[in-house]
C-alpha cells in the first residue's frame, strides 16, 4: 500500500481495492481494481487511509462463498483487519480526528453482511466503536495482524469458562489465534499468578495450560 497519507481535503472518489465479482478460489476471482468507489462515511464512522491489511482464514472461505447467505452483495471488497490513519470523520464521531492512527477489525460481527468495502483497499470505513488508537510500540504491519484473531482468542477463552484446575490444550498454538490464546493466558496468569504451564508438544504446535482460578 502507498503510505503517503491523505487529509479530508484531498481524498479521491476513487481508488486501488482487491475485488471478487465471483464466488470461487481467491486465485482465479479476486481482481486487484484500480477505480473502486471510496466509501462514504456514516455518522459513527471515520474513513481510514489504509496502512496494512490482515488476512485471517474467514476471508477466505467468504471469497469462497461458503457463507453466502449472510454474506455482503457482490461485487465485494475483502478484509476484516487495517491499521491505517484517519483521514475523515462523521458527523458524529468523538473518539477520533483526523490523524489519529488506527487499528480494529472493521466487521462487528463476522459472518453477519460484513462491510461491503473491506480493508484490503486504499481507503476503508469503520464505527469509531470497532477501532482503537495504534500503539506507538507496534508497527502498523504488527497492529494489523491482530483485530480479529485476537477476539477469537479471548471469546474462545471465555467459552471454556477456564477454572480451578481445569486444563486447556491449544491446538494450533502455532498459528494466529492460537499463539494469542497462549499470550492472552500469559497474560492472566501474571493477574492471578498461580498458572502452571506446559508447553513442549515437540513440534511447537499445542500448549497445555492448567488454572488455579476462574477466567
Ligand atoms: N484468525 C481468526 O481471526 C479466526 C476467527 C475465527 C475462526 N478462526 C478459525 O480458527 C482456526 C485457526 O485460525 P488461525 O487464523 O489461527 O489460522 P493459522 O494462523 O493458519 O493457524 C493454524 C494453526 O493450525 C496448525 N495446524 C494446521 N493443521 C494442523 C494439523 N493437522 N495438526 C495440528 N496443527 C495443525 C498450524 O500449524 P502449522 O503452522 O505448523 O501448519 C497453525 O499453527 C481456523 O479454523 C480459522 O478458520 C480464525
């Protein structure tokens, strides 16, 4: 992506975006556009200058069309996850000015019509509800990365109602949600300190961990 950023003064109408017209594999459908209407913003939304894009499974199995009943009208505009700069607000928006930088992932619910006009796009809309400021410690690559997967984790988390002595064996511990579910459990044990940990599946791929204490 161009990082050179934009202010609400020079915003185009239109831009570059990753379009499937089709249903089918991501190979064969998904078109790199170049005159792709930039989203208009609603109240609660500010428009973002896309910095980095996440690509997560969900993604996908949409251009898939594996979830077609919910999903947004074709032709579409994939991704879930940005890190990017605000570069227009709505009318009603008070988290965020123009400047500010983002990260968040842009559907509240994922299989539910997610956003038309997804991230993988020059520009991208979103609820200011969805986004929080990009820490300064992370790379907008890195901030990118994370939005989706680590809310998967930590539902998952909470599925599990993780108490006294229970054990949790993370398959995928390897990958996106479940090196999060691992940090995200870390993270828990240094609230309560009484975690024990297990990791060693020898190819790196599981954890096991047993709690002395409710999630
Ligand atoms: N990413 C999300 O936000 C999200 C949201 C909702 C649901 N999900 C679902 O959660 C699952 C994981 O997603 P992800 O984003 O974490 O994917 P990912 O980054 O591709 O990670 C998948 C993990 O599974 C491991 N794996 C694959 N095949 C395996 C096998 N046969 N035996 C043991 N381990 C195996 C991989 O190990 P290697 O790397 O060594 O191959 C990797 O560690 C997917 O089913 C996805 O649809 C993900």
């Amino acid at each position: 992506m161009d990082t050179c950023l934009s202010s609400s003064s020079n915003i185009p109408s239109k831009m570059k975006a990753w379009v499937y017209a089709h249903h089918g594999n991501p190979v064969d459908v998904l078109k790199l556009e170049s005159d792709v209407d930039v989203p208009q913003v609603k109240d609660y939304q500010v428009l973002i200058k896309v910095v980095a894009a996440g690509l997560n499974p969900v993604g996908f199995k949409r251009i898939l069309g594996l979830f077609i009943e919910a999903d947004s009208p074709l032709p579409t505009v994939p991704g879930y996850d940005v890190a990017g700069v605000v570069v227009k607000v709505g009318s009603q928006v008070t988290l965020f000015k123009e400047g500010d930088e983002v990260y968040g992932n842009i559907n509240e619910k994922g299989l539910d019509h997610p956003k038309r006009y997804g991230t993988l796009a020059e520009y991208t809309a979103a609820e200011e509800k969805l986004l929080a400021p990009k820490p300064k410690n992370l790379s907008f690559v890195e901030a990118a990365s994370i939005p989706l997967a680590i809310g998967t984790a930590y539902e998952g988390l909470e599925k599990t109602a993780l108490s006294v002595s229970k054990s949790i064996l993370v398959l995928g511990g390897a990958g996106g949600v479940g090196t999060l579910v691992i940090q995200e459990v870390a993270i828990y044990n240094g609230e309560i300190g009484d975690f024990d940990f297990s990791f060693g599946l020898e190819d790196g791929r599981s954890g096991l961990f047993t709690s002395n204490e409710s999630w």
